[in-house]
C-alpha cells in the first residue's frame, strides 16, 4: 500500500498528506514503510496467484438486449463529472453557476430525460405465484397421479356396469393433496420479494431547486440534469450532484457504500472513484449535517442508485438446491413407475388381458408409486425446521431456502455489523512512549497501566473536553457500553472509554466550562475547544486539541512523558511514527491528542476568542498521546469461523472498508488464519520487493476493488480456486455481484451477507441471500432469502447446521416414505401376474400414505443431528443427491422385500385359516371378483358367497395394514441414522416416540372403530394377526444394525457401494505423501523444504477429498 492510502484511511487525514513537508518527513523516518506495506496501491498492479496456460473458458456472448443491460449495469458507474472542473460541468449542462437552469431548458431535458424516479419492473401477479405452489416441483407428480386415476375410473365407468369407486376416490383425494399443500406454501411464502417497493421509499419527495436565479420547491420527479438544488441537514439527495459549495456538509452513504460514519462533502475531487471522491453526492443519501450546493448529474434510473435498483430486480436467479433435487426425484420415481407399469402392462398383454384390463392395470401401477403423503411431510419438515431456525435467530422468509443454507460451501460476508459489533470502541492508547491496550470491560478488571499516571489522566482529560458526543437523557440503570449516544461513532467511543475509566464525563465538562470551539473541518483536520479550568486558584484556559495525528504533531513542539513536558526531539518524533504506523497496522483509525494552558497575561480571564478569525494560540503545543479504535469483531464470530473451516466452508469477506482494516478484521476472526501469508507479508518478511514473491506461496490474498476491476473472468477465477483465505476490500455493489456469479463459475453454493442497498444485488444473486436484520435496510431485507434477527455471523453458522440436519432428516423421511411403496405395489403386480385376490386395496393405501405414515415422516425433521455433522465438507450437489441410486436400493430392493414379506405373510395366514391355502389361491382372482360366483369353494370344499369374499379379502387389507405399520415401527427406528448404530443414538427424539403409538393408535382405530367396514372397508382383527409381522420388523432391524456395522468398519465397502475406497493414483500419492513427510523433517534447512511442504499439502488435500467423497457414499 502506498503511505499516502495508509493515511486517507484515517476519515480525518485525507488531505494533509498533499502537503510536501509532511510526505518527505513521512519518508524521511520510515522509507522501509513502502516496501513492505505495498500492493494496495493503485500503482501497484495486485498480483494474483494465476496459471500461465489460461483455461480456454471464456464467457458467452449473451443474446437479448435484456442481457446486455445487464451486462452494462455490472459495470462500474460511468460518472465522469466529479474529475471536471465546475466550468466544464457547466458547459455540459448549459446550466449557469449562480441563476441554474432556465424553466424552458427543464421542461426540455424533462421530456428528454423522463422524469426523475425509479422505472418499476413487471411484477409477477399474485395467481401466477399461487399457480406456481400448485403446480411446481413434486406437485406435477401428484397431479399426474390424480388425472390417470380420473381416466382409470372413467375407463371403468364406460366399460362396467357397477365401477368400483377406488380410482375416483384416491383421484379426488390426491386432488386435494395438492391444492391444501400448495395454499399452505402459498401463504408461508406470502412475503414475496418487493424490492422495487423498498427503493421507492428511499426516493425523497421535494427538492429545493434554483431555476433563473430563483430558489424554488418543486416535486424530486421534475429534477432533471442541470439543475442547480440546495440541500440541508435533515434533506434526502434528490439525484446524483456533482457538489459546487459546501459547508460543514455530511452524508449518510452507509446504505450506499457501507461506510458508517458520515463522509463529508467538498468541490474538490480527492478520487477517481466516484463513490469515493468528496465532490459526488448521490441519489436518495441522506445529509446529516452542513448545506451544500450542487449541480445534478443523474436523474432517475441513471443514478448509482437507480442502476443498483435495476441490477437487483432484473436479476435471475436459479431453482434452489432443494428444487433441483425435488426435480430428480421426480425423474427417480416416474422412471421407475414407467418402467413397471410398461413392464407389466406388456405382461398383462402377454397373459391374455384385454388392452383396457392392461390399461387399467398400467395407470395402477403408475399411481401405486406415487407417494402420496411425501409432498406434505417434505412441507412440514421445512416448515418446522424454518420455526426452528426463527427461535434461533434466523428467519426464513422461502421455505427452500432453509436447506439451501446447509447446502453452502461458500460464504460471502459483509464486515461491518455482520463479522463485526458496528461500535467503534478503543482499542490501544500510546502515552509515555508505550502503548497499551484498552481496557473495555465494565468493571475495569483488565487495565494493563496506572490509571494515577498524570500522563493518562491528561490524555483522558482531552479525550473528554475536546468532544461533542454525549449520553442520551434517561440511561443512568444502562450499563456504560450499552448506552445510546448522541454523537458520532468515534467520539462516542472516546466517550465511553473515559466514562469507564475515570468516571463521569458530564461532571468533568460541567468543572471545565467550554468558553470556544472550533469544529473539526476537513482543513484544519482537527477539532479544537477552549475551557475553564476546575481550580478556582487558576484563571488561566485550557486549550485541548484533537484530530489527525501527523497534524497534531506539526501543532506541538514539547510532548508529556511520565507527566512533565519534555522538548519534541527527533528520538520522540520517530517513537511517535512507529507508534503511529503499528496501530494503523492493526486496521486502527488513530487520533492525536495535545493540550497547552494559555498564559493569563495574553488571555486573562474573560477574553474573547475569537474562532472564525482566530486570534489565539495553535501552535508550540503539548503532544499528550494517541488514541485508536476499531469496530472490533463479534465475540462469537472467531469460533463460527472455526465451525466453518471444520465444515468445509470457505469464507470470503467482502467489504468496502480499507484493506487494511479488512485484513486486520480478517486475522481477527480467523478468516485469515495464523501463519497463512499475502504476498505483501511474504515480501515485508523476507524484505524482497511484491514483484519478486511467487503468488502460489500465499494461501491469503486481500484485493482492492481498484484491482479487482482491472481482472479478466479467467484470473479472477484462478484467484478463487487457488486461495483459501481472500479478503476483498474497497468492493463496489457491482463487483459484489461479480464476486458472487465468480463463485459459482466454481460450482459453489453462495451465501451472502449483507445489510445496505449495496448489497442487494449480490443478495438476490446469491444461492441464498442473508440481509441483518436490526441495521438492515428494507432493500436488503426484501432481496435475501433469509434475516439475521441479531445481525450475527455466528447465527449464519447454526443456520447451516441446521440445512445439513433437515437435508439428512428429508433423507431419512424420504427412505422412510418410500419403504412402504413396495408393499404398497408388490400386492398389485402378484394381483395381475398370480391372479389372486387383491392383498390390499388402494383405499388401505391411502390410511398408509396420509395416516399412519404421516406422523411418524414427520417425526424424522426432529432428529439430533449426529456428531460429524459440521465435520463434513458440503454436500456435492452434482453427486450428493437427495434420492439417489443407493437410496431407492436399501428402500426398495432391501428393506422394502422384507415390508412386502411381512405383509403377504400376514395375508396368506388370514387365507389360509378361513380355508383358502396358499396353492389353491393361485389363478382364482377372476372367480374371486365376479359377482355371478356365489358358490366359490375353497381348499377344503366349503363354499362361498361374494359377500362373504369379500369381507375375508377386506380383512385381508386391514391385516396387510396392519402388518405394514408394524414393520414400519422397525424403518422408522433404522432410518434415524445414517451410520450410526440406534444404541448410539439413543430414543430422545419425543416426537418418533409419540409418532410410534400415534400410527399404532391410528392403525388400531381403522381396524376396530364401528362403521369403519362401510366407510373404509376396514375390518376387526384377531389379536394373534397383529403378531405375524413381528418377526419381519425384528429382522429389519438386525438387518440394518448389520449393515451399518459394516460401513462403520469398512468406510469405503459397503453393500450399497463396491468401489475401492481410495483411487489408484490417489493411493500412490499417499504413499509418496508418507515418503515426503518423513523426508521433511530431516531437510527442515533444505532449499526444497518449502516445495515439500507444498507437495504434502497438495496429497493432503486429495486424500481430504477422496475420504469425504467415501463418507458421502456410505451414507
């Protein structure tokens, strides 16, 4: 970084550095400074970590004039009026100066222009979205499901006389499935994105305009290029100006730029940055305090503003993660179902049905796939887990969006407020040639020097003189930190320190009255106050002064150490420069202090200083000491940082903050972890030039935006993939987006923070947006997905805990659900290919899907989370599927046999003791359902009614029901967990317990309850029939403690993967890998340790990612 950026971070010493003495003295006493603080200057290009062969990749041209504006609106503002002088401005707008622009020149540029408001986009209409909830994702399935059983009935309406009401009933029911799910996700997603709305209401109403000469208040839409307006403290910018005079003038630009504290307002330009010069103020800002004048720039949709509003609402953004994998479930099943039910239709064809039989027999199976309780269990699951996440102060406003987030792998925070307190606070003090740390605690137990000191007790003296912020009325039982204040944020960190140290600030400004005061301007660069002092033996004033350090100094010719004042000497000056520079180091922003008492023969008591023309003493000093304050990270963020490295998640900071201040944040929260190096500390450590460091020996990088705009999509790619630690400082709300869309050309899931208009785009661009939501703006808000309650990052952490829990408790309740599909469809096809009786009608399946199995699925969103779950890395959502391969294995090929066995088990006992034997059901079905047969005779000749056949064939249902909850009580225990034996987890999920009685209970009221055989054709059982399945759901669950066993045992062979754990090649990196480790501690002093050390990273890494992707199988 080049000194001169060093010190403009200083908000109070922008412009002293210009002043030629003060750089040479600055270069005089530390010339090193230069080479080891390079790289953040804006003539040092930013050297990244970059491949010499280039990816071929380059991006596609984009078709469709919509995608070149956008492409046109990511591009960094194309203001150039702040680098022109007033005269040339003038010029460009045929405005004048004094009189403004002539009212037939507006009405002109009116009609040209357009008016000076936000263009709204199209908006979706509300039935559009409900039609979205009732027709998208797994609803297509169970719509699909609904009309083939519409079309079964109608077929069998037109070709029987007496139809049975089966498939019209399971249709209707689907029917309204469907439309009850989709109103209650309609109306959990009713706060649907209003971005537009939200910028409206930053749009101000009136301005204050000087047209021929005359000032006159006209509605901010008649604003138009040119014109000449005024605005006050309290006034909202009407448009983009380009200031002409200002005084003592202030803006608001947090919600803009994301700075905090008011950036004050002048003519001259002081960057090429429009966002960062002095001479822009912009669009719908707010001015805190001052006047200025300005000539307008933008109107409308060309304002910065007005260009972040249209990127925001013209972005795209893509199917959640959840989505897509509702999606391939849906391809999983329908696959399956169109696969069997053509298999079987060609069966039927075979055995000699008739093509209406097979037809039927078709849309049966089709729909006997279909999951009819899933799309419900699926909603509830995310909903609860949504609630959850609210108590945890994470609200979800896209019922999507809460996986999404367990999802992430990578994380793009904001600093300020969100890494962050947003509470400037002292951090260190230098005084007496030291420097120590602040001591911030409430009861001053961690004081690090004398409080008595005299040195001190004057430092804190200014520090509480020279200051203009104060307690707001009625806080006396808050404690001191916690106290609103009234006054800006540094001086009311100065405030609360002195308040904690040395007492009451009031009582010590109420014995020193303030008799004179100059404010801090950006000239002077320093704030000045003179007062009475507290001892009435003394008529002499106290002058305490503060501002810029290298200021201050330049006042001061003695300085105080150990309480006397002793002469400035060069020794002091230099111990002063490196104090100055460490703890600008630290991403401090430091002030200086210094203090004279007024001699009373030149200012005897009731003088009157004069502050305009100043007619007292500024010079020949005594320097005091230094003061810095930081934003200091939130006390949790640290170790959520840690949670996320364990996780695998990368996190990236991007803020408009200065570099150094960034990066100071960053290694203070962990984001730059301890001993990983940016090529600017490689350099100052080995005292090279930047030129000279190989960008691949720093895992850290920290870019300016200035840099970031000069790199080519393929660098900044390289950037992202070859460094784990980045820093990206100085960042424009465009290049926020570019940032984002950069991380997923890598194929990551992106979370971004966020909490002003800045960052909305980058919000809806995101996989999931995360605005704050106590220092969030209503832009913000809107565009994000989800809102931190508490504006802590260590919230965003247990939000992604809780995705990756209800990810796996979808899983399980997934596995759970489609177990039973099997005994569910396995009665049907044996129905057709056997000819036997039908073992369980679709009535029973419907008390399955949406009764019994109903509470139980649910119950799953409840379960613990087990122990590696913030040890794995991100789920691969190209591999890591919802339903997948090995899913639909254990739920059909394995567990659901064993279902089917127990329930045909239990139906051919019933047969079998009302004299049908197993032998003689065989090719029966056809005498079995004909009405005519009334002499049916069974295995020992008795014969039967179809009455009577039908009540033994309902009882069969009822059993086969039965039989299906009880193995169902065994699946629901297995697919707690993934890996983990049922004994090491453990019963304490309350909800499974209740939800195993309650589908018992459920089971047990169908069977017995009176009236049930009419309406649900359900029939009493024995007691002796509820035990057939029994030894079914015993050996389910010995079957799977089994498996599980094995998997623990043996990570990468499992029954549900038969590849080697580990690749060939990968096994010999391993090998070679154990080779170099050993070879590293004998050649520590090598030259190739370093490429060693590197060379074991790399294998560690692939071996890292071989284990996890064993880990993903087996689960």
């Amino acid at each position: 970084m080049g000194l001169t950026d060093f010190v403009n971070r200083q908000p109070e010493t922008t412009a002293i550095f210009n002043e030629p003495c003060n750089m040479r003295f600055l270069l005089r006493k530390s010339p090193q400074l230069l080479s080891s603080q390079r790289g953040y200057g804006r003539s040092d290009s930013y050297r990244v970590a970059t491949t010499q062969d280039k990816d071929k990749r380059s991006p596609k041209k984009k078709k469709g004039a919509q995608n070149k504006d956008m492409d046109e609106l990511k591009k960094e503002v194309p203001i150039t009026e702040h680098k022109m002088s007033i005269e040339e401005v003038c010029r460009k707008f045929q405005t004048d100066i004094v009189q403004g622009l002539t009212n037939a020149k507006a009405a002109e540029y009116l009609v040209r222009d357009g008016p000076n408001a936000l263009t709204p986009p199209p908006t979706t209409p509300e039935w559009v979205k409900f039609c979205r909830q009732l027709f998208g994702g797994f609803s297509v399935l169970l719509w699909t499901g609904a009309i083939l059983c519409f079309l079964a009935y109608a077929i069998q309406a037109a070709t029987e006389d007496e139809p049975a009401g089966d498939n019209l009933y399971l249709g209707i029911v689907l029917t309204a499935v469907v439309v009850i799910t989709g109103c209650f996700s309609y109306f959990q997603e009713a706060k649907s994105s209003k971005i537009m709305e939200s910028f409206k209401n930053m749009v101000p109403q009136q301005a204050l305009v000087i047209r021929e000469g005359e000032k006159v208040q006209i509605n901010a839409e008649e604003v138009v290029g040119g014109d000449l307006i005024e605005v006050k403290g309290g006034d909202r910018i009407p448009a983009d100006i380009r200031v002409v005079s200002a005084h003592g003038c202030k803006v608001d630009n947090s919600s803009l730029t994301g700075e905090s504290e008011p950036q004050s307002r002048s003519p001259d330009c002081t960057h090429d940055n429009p966002l960062e010069t002095r001479n822009v103020a912009f669009f719908s800002t707010n001015c805190v305090e001052g006047t200025a004048r300005g000539i307008v720039i933008c109107t409308g949709d060309r304002t910065v503003m007005g260009r972040i509003a249209t990127l925001t609402s013209g972005l795209e953004t893509g199917k959640t993660p959840i989505a897509k994998e509702i999606e391939h479930f849906i391809h999983i099943i329908t696959g399956v179902a169109v696969f069997l039910g053509v298999t079987f239709f060609i069966l039927a064809i075979i055995l000699g049905y008739s093509w209406l039989e097979a037809v039927i027999f078709l849309i049966g199976i089709i729909v006997a796939n279909v999951p009819e309780g899933l799309l419900a269990t699926v909603t509830v699951c995310l909903t609860l887990t949504a609630k959850r996440m609210a108590k945890k102060n994470c609200l979800v406003k896209n019922l999507e969006a809460v996986e999404t987030l367990g999802s992430t792998s990578t994380i793009c925070s904001d600093k300020t407020g969100t890494l962050t307190q947003n509470r400037m606070t002292v951090a260190h003090m230098w005084f007496d040639n030291q420097i120590h740390e602040a001591d911030t605690t409430e009861d001053q137990s961690g004081a690090s020097f004398d409080k008595s000191s005299v040195t001190w007790l004057s430092l804190a003296r200014v520090a509480a003189l020279c200051n203009r912020a104060q307690f707001k009325a009625g806080q006396d039982s808050v404690t001191i930190l916690k106290r609103d204040v009234a006054g800006d944020a540094s001086e009311s960190a100065l405030l609360k320190c002195i308040e904690l140290s040395c007492g009451s600030v009031r009582s010590m400004r109420d014995r020193n009255k303030k008799v004179a005061e100059i404010p801090f301007n950006s000239t002077n660069k320093y704030q000045l106050s003179v007062h009475e002092t507290e001892d009435p033996n003394d008529n002499r004033y106290l002058l305490v002064m503060k501002g810029a350090p290298e200021r201050i100094l330049d006042c001061c010719s003695t300085i105080m150490i150990q309480g006397k004042e002793q002469p400035m000497d060069e020794e002091l000056k230099e111990a002063f420069q490196n104090a100055y520079m460490e703890l600008g180091g630290l991403g401090e922003r430091v002030l200086g202090f210094c203090h004279v008492m007024l001699p009373e023969d030149q200012y005897p008591k009731g003088f009157a200083f004069d502050t305009d023309d100043v007619n007292f003493q500024t010079d020949n000093l005594c320097f005091v000491g230094l003061m810095s304050m930081i934003d200091p990270p939130r006390a949790a963020v640290p170790d959520a940082v840690g949670k996320c490295r364990s996780a695998g998640i990368k996190v990236i900071m991007v803020t408009g903050d200065h570099p150094i201040t960034a990066k100071a944040i960053a290694k203070g929260v962990g984001i730059i972890s301890e001993g990983n190096e940016t090529v600017e500390d490689i350099a100052a450590r080995l005292n090279i030039p930047v030129s000279q460091v190989n960008p691949r020996d720093a895992k850290a990088c920290v870019i300016h935006g200035t840099d970031l705009k000069e790199l080519s999509q393929d660098q900044m790619d390289d950037i992202l993939r070859n460094h784990t630690e980045i820093v990206f400082a100085r960042t424009s709300p465009q290049q926020k987006l570019i940032i984002v869309e950069g991380c997923q050309r890598q194929g990551a899931i992106v979370a971004v923070t966020g909490d002003g208009v800045n960052d909305s785009p980058a919000l809806k661009k995101a996989d999931i947006g995360v605005a704050m939501g106590i220092s969030g703006s209503d832009v913000s808000k809107q565009a994000a997905d989800m809102i931190l309650l508490d504006d802590n990052f260590a919230s965003i952490v247990t939000g992604v805990e809780e995705g990756r829990l209800i990810f796996d408790n979808l899983k399980k309740s997934i596995a759970y659900t489609l177990t039973s599909n099997i005994p569910e469809i396995t009665p049907f096809l044996l129905f057709i290919i056997v000819n036997i009786p039908l073992p369980l009608g679709t009535i029973t399946i419907l008390c399955i899907d949406l009764g019994t199995d109903m509470v139980p699925a649910i119950s799953l969103a409840y379960e613990a989370a087990e122990s590696d779950i913030m040890k794995r890395q991100p789920r691969n959502p190209a591999r890591d599927k919802l339903v997948n391969e090995r899913l639909i294995s254990i739920a059909y090929g394995q567990i659901g046999m064993i279902q089917a066995l127990g329930g045909f088990f239990a139906y051919f006992v019933i047969l079998a003791e009302n004299g049908f034997l197993p032998s003689h059901l065989v090719g029966i079905r056809l005498n079995w359902d004909d009405r005519s047969v009334n002499d049916l005779e069974d295995s020992y000749g008795q014969q039967w009614t179809y009455e009577q056949r039908k009540i033994v064939e309902f009882t069969c249902h009822t059993s086969f029901f039965v039989s299906i909850v009880v193995v169902q009580w065994a699946d629901v225990i297995i697919c707690k967990t993934r890996r983990n034996s049922v004994f090491q987890q453990g019963m304490r999920n309350k909800i499974l317990i209740f939800g195993l009685f309650e589908e018992t209970a459920l089971a047990a009221f169908l069977s017995y309850c009176p009236g049930m055989d009419v309406a649900l054709r359900m029939y009493p059982l024995k007691p002796s029939w509820w035990f057939c399945a029994f030894p079914y759901s015993f050996l389910i669950f010995v079957y799977d403690e089994v498996r599980k066993l094995l998997i623990r045992r043996n990570p990468g062979v499992s029954s549900l993967q038969c590849d080697s754990p580990l690749s060939p090649l990968t096994t010999l990196r391993i090998i070679e890998y154990r080779s170099l480790a050993f070879a590293a501690v004998r050649v520590q002093k090598c030259e190739h340790y370093m490429y060693i050390i590197k060379e074991m990273d790399v294998y560690s890494r692939e071996y890292s990612k071989e284990i996890n992707k064993q880990n993903n199988v087996t689960s």
